[in-house]
C-alpha cells in the first residue's frame, strides 16, 4: 500500500497489461473487475463474501447515493467504506450515466444537469463541482469527472457538442478536485466521443492536456455492439498514456473483458454478474446456464466442482433450479456469489497469462470454451 | 453422537430441563431453538450461516417440499440434507398443520386429507401413511405424526373429534414409521385438544400408549393467547414422560421462549427470526426493534456492539436503516441472521442459566430487559 495514488504496469503482453494500483486502502491487481454496489451494497452479498470472492475494490453510484441516503449522511456516518463496512478502496462514478438512465425530465446546461428522483420526483442538481464534492463526502479512493453521456446512436454534431461539453465538465470536475480531494485519492478522466474516431482522439488529447490519474472510456456498451466496441478501443488506446490505468466503464460479459484486455483496458466494472444472479443465470468456465430452465430440475452436479467458491461447489444444480423457482432469497445469494466469484477467477486467470506471456493462447482457448459472444476475433 | 436416537436429561432447574438428544447425525443441545428451513432453505441464510449462529437442527416443511420440488425428487437427489447443504440434524413437521393454515378446498375424511395446492391448484392427498413415507425419503431425523390441527376458537365436541382423529392418525404414523423409518430416526407424537384441560389429557394418555420418542405440544400460537397458551401447558407438560423431550410448535418470541422453557419445555421452532427480519425487525436483548422507523436513519450504533455476530456488530442502524427502505436484499440476509443468532444465544443462554441453578434470576432479569409481552409471569 502506498501514501499516495500510485499505478505500476509491471508486464505487457502483445496490448494485454499487468499491473497494479496502489492507495492508501490497498492495492488494486489490473486487468481488475469491479462488483457494483449501487445503493452501497453489492446488491444479495456480504460485503467479506466480494472480498474474499476476489475482489479488490467496489464501485458507488453517486446518483443513487446522493439520493438516498444523501452524501452528507453517508459523511456524518464515517464515509461510504464505514457506511457499507467495506474497508478496501472504492471507485465512485460521477453520477452522469446515471441521470441520463434513470432520471426524469432532465435539464443540461452549461452549468450542470438539473433533473427530478427516480425515487420520489424530487428535484436535484449535478453539476461537476457538485459531483466531486458528493464523491469527496462518500470518500471514493478512485472519482470520476462528471460527463454527459450521449446516447447511440447519435449525430455527430450532437456528439461533438456533447463531447466538448464533457471535456469543459473534466476541466472543472479536476478544478474542484484540486480543492476538495485528498491525499491518496484518483480523478479519472473520461473519453467521450461516440463512435466517432476523430471525436475520440479528440477527446483524449482534450483529458490529457488537463492530466489524470487515469482514463476511462466512456459512452460504450449503450447498444453499439461488441464490434463498434471493439474498434472504438482500437483508436482510442494507443493514444492514452501507458503509465496511466485504463478503465472501460460498464462493460461485460467474460467475453467482451477478455477482448478488452487482449487491446490493453486495465479496469472494468458491470452490473452483470449480479444482475443476472438475480434472474438465474450463472457463468461457469463452460459457458452461461439459465437455472430456470426445466433440464436443471434432476440435475445433480454442481455449476462447477472445481470451483474454491462454495456457492459454485456446494449446491446441486437442481437445488439452484428449485431456490428460483420457488423465489427464494438463497438463489440470487449463491448466484450472484458464484458470478462474482467467477468474474474474479476469470480476471486472476488473464493476469496470470499476461504475466506468463500467454494472454493469446489463454484468450483463444477461453473464449472457444465460453461459446460465442459477439463476432469480434480478439486481435480486432 | 449417537447409533441410536437418544435424549439425555442433564439437569433441572425448577420445572426448566438442561439436556441433549443425539442421534446419528449429531447432537442437539436443549432447549432448543430451530431455526425454520421451509422450502429447504432457511429463508436469507447460508446453512453454514445459520450452523454458526448456533443452530443444531432445522425444520423443514413436508407440505412445502412434497409440493416443489416433491419428495421423490428431494430423495432422488440425496434426500433433504444433501439437497440443502445441511450436515446437521432436520426435523420435518407432517404437513398438517401447512395444508390447514394454506391448501385451498381441504376435504378431511377418516383416512387423511385431500387438498389443493396453493402454488398451482394441483391435488394432493395427505394420510398417516404417505406423510411418514414422505418424511422418509427426505430423510428426517426427526418425524413428526400426522394431525389436524383445530383452529382456535373451537366448540368443545369439535376439539374433541379433531383430538381423537388425530390420536387415531398417530397410532397408524406410528405403524407407517415402524416400517419406513431407519435407525437413529426419531417419530414424536404430538398433543392436541385445543384449551380444553381434559382434551390434553386425554391426549396426553393415548399418546404415551402408542409411544413416541418425544413429545409435542400442538394446536397452540393459534390465536388464543400467550396466558391461554402457558395455562395448557401447565396442564400437560407434568403427565407427559420425564425421559423424552418435549416440543412446543411454532412458537414464539423471545419472551414466549423463557416463559415456555421455564415450564419445562425442551424445543421450538419459529419462523418469527427469519420473518421479522425479512420485514425490517430485529431482536436485540434491550428488545425488538424496528429498523423502518426514521429514528434510525442517522444512528451510527450497531444493533449490539457486543454481539459475536457480525451482523449485530459490524453495520450501523443508519446503514440497515437504509438497506431496509432501499430494499436491498441484504436487509433480510442481516437481519435474518442477527436474529437467528439472537435467538440462539438466548438459548444458550439459559441452558448455562439451568446448568448452573439460576435460571428463576436468569428469567425475570431478561423478561425486564426485553420488554412487556402478553401477561403471563413465568410461575404460571
């Protein structure tokens, strides 16, 4: 653990990268993955379940927690690691994504967003001094610059208008950063841009003339397809600076990680492994299973007998069948533990090939023994 | 641990007995609290959570199992343990008291009683026979006799007919067990007879002539009152046998609890932990409390600092607080196991409080810490 925010790129392997990140909270081993824990909770998991899972570091929503409990609550309270007793560190998005998803009737000026609660319509302003100091109050280890994300598909004049938007947003978000973050804490930049390759390099040229502890890639995984993904990545990452982590917000299935870290993105995060624990599905290293389906019912095996995770090891897939269909809490328990568990073995298996110089072999043969996700080959 | 199915009486204190049934899957220190396992899954609770929390035995729920999955299914697959992932002890109620409180259009005739299931309308038919067969292959070590319970309020010559069906129904369970049941299984009779004096008695002596390896006290936390309750003890538990354990069914709070065990009572079962858990209710030794109400929504305190369980010590109320108005499954999951854990401890509790002859102190000094619940003092 380091003093300060540190990131250490410790091997490549062809665009795959291994390395670390260090803070005061500890240390995040790259290529990472990152549960989501919305509301402050990894939504049906203990928060020692995530970390003994794998797991080095969680993500916040700032718009869900900005409203329910509110920032200054969740401060009063010892901050969201206390709040949540999570005592690893913690990525905190800027609450953008989030008022474009879920919001309603926003309104974007220059100065900000104004929009009303999902919960109970009462109305709230984001703006990119706001955000920070809501991600300073929950006490985020890694904050995000508030941005507009533009949705696909979408003009180019409108994502050229909404991009340059964001960058001015970056520039302060980095402003106010300045002033309220603390030692040992991250601002991350985020690349806009669509899928337009020319708004993206903009973009970056844009981030790294204000300069960040690392960059993400934004505005992805709205409905492009894998493909457009893909090559958005492709134009995008060369031009960022290698010793800086590389973040894809909200992407993906195995399959999509696998293909983003052969083109050398450092951190992920998705709502995907709990989610679909939630509706029954789990991810094994032979592909998806939907546990609702009738063929589990007599179904004595395991979704993995090799699995170190209890839930993946110790629960028929019959008894998993039968918890969901009969609505029980204990199906999205065990299935979002065994995906959680699953995306951090598939994360420490990549870091093991990049490390031991096999990431393609260990790409081609994953992805064949996964099944088919998207039509991209991993060398794009 | 045991070949056979045995209980040894320790020590009393008063009427209070400290004791142990063994039986080859493990022992089962009394009195005892048993967590309830409905579907084969202690609602919100991993089985090794709730082994931790102290619990020796589980219940599971015959007319919930042979509905979904079904019992052929559950045995097919190992039967109930091995389905569940439960090493320890199970005990299985025998689906009458679930078809009474749940079936829609029953139909109770000499031989048992058909039924519609309230999952999807389909028939089924309960008898003495087909209950103990079921309970069988899921496996039981401990059966219970099939009975009917009588609803409270109940006409005298109505809760006679129902007692002497039921005592009719034990002797053929009782025959029906002789030649599925293994060895180191136990079949506990069950006394009905509504609040009648005579009725318990009556129920009482037919029982002790077929014999059982223990004895439950039924048909009661019907609606009739917790001094109602007591008073039907106090007229039972002398006549039943001192060598067999004694179990009161589907009771109750924790105040029940001491009331009950100060009687002489040796085990219960109740869905209360889980259940008021699920609905934002926690049990602590300063008394119930209800994590909805907006007091706590700034309360750094955890629901008991000095608990060994971790979800008592290591969240605040501020944070179930918003857990349980944010509706994350993981309200339930702590709650359900502060509360499981609480009610263990209680029982530990007092089996020190008998083993070392304090149990009269023991009880009055915790009745005052919990709180005021129903009328009764515990001499009856």
């Amino acid at each position: 653990m380091s003093k300060d925010f540190t990131f250490h790129l410790a091997a490549t392997d062809g665009a795959a990268r291994l390395g670390e990140i260090s803070c005061p909270r500890g240390r995040i081993r790259t290529p990472a993955f990152m549960p989501v824990g919305t509301a402050g909770t990894v939504k049906a998991m203990l928060p020692q379940t995530v970390r003994e899972a794998g797991a080095d570091i969680v993500l916040g929503n700032t718009y869900h927690l900005m409203l329910r409990p509110g920032a200054e609550q969740v401060a009063a309270l010892g901050g969201l690691h206390a709040f949540m007793n999570w005592e690893g560190p913690v990525l905190t998005d800027s609450g953008g994504f989030q008022v474009m998803s879920l919001a309603k009737l926003r309104k974007i000026t220059e100065a900000g967003v104004t929009f009303q609660s999902h919960i109970d319509g009462s109305t709230h302003e984001l703006t990119p001094e706001r955000s920070i100091e809501i991600q300073c109050l929950l006490g985020a280890d890694i904050q995000m610059v508030f941005d507009e994300c533009t949705p696909f598909p979408c003009e180019k004049g409108e994502a050229r208008a909404s991009m340059e938007l964001s960058m001015r947003w970056a520039e302060r978000s980095k402003t106010a950063f300045a002033k309220k973050g603390k030692g040992g804490q991250g601002l991350f930049g985020i690349v806009q841009g669509g899928i337009y390759p020319d708004l993206r390099e903009a973009s970056v040229e844009a981030l790294k003339q204000i300069g960040f502890e690392g960059y993400a890639v934004g505005g992805l995984a709205v409905g492009e397809g894998q493909e457009r993904m893909l090559e958005t990545l492709k134009v995008t990452l060369p031009r960022l600076p290698e010793d800086k982590p590389r973040y894809l917000m909200g992407v993906g299935t195995p399959q999509d990680l696998i293909h983003c870290v052969a083109r050398g993105i450092d951190m992920f995060d998705c709502v995907m492994p709990t989610r679909s624990g939630r509706h029954g599905q789990a991810f094994t290293w032979a592909g998806r299973i939907n546990l609702r389906n009738a063929g589990f019912a007599d179904d004595p095996r395991p979704l993995d007998a090799a699995s170190s995770c209890p839930a993946a090891r110790d629960y028929s897939r019959a008894y998993l069948h039968h918890l969901v269909k009969s609505r029980e809490y204990l199906a999205p328990m065990l299935l979002s533990w065994a995906n959680v568990h699953f995306y951090q073995e598939l994360m420490a298996a990549m870091r093991a090939a990049i490390g031991e110089g096999r990431f393609e072999a260990f790409a081609r043969e994953t992805l064949a023994r996964l099944g088919a996700n998207g039509g991209s080959s991993i060398q794009g």
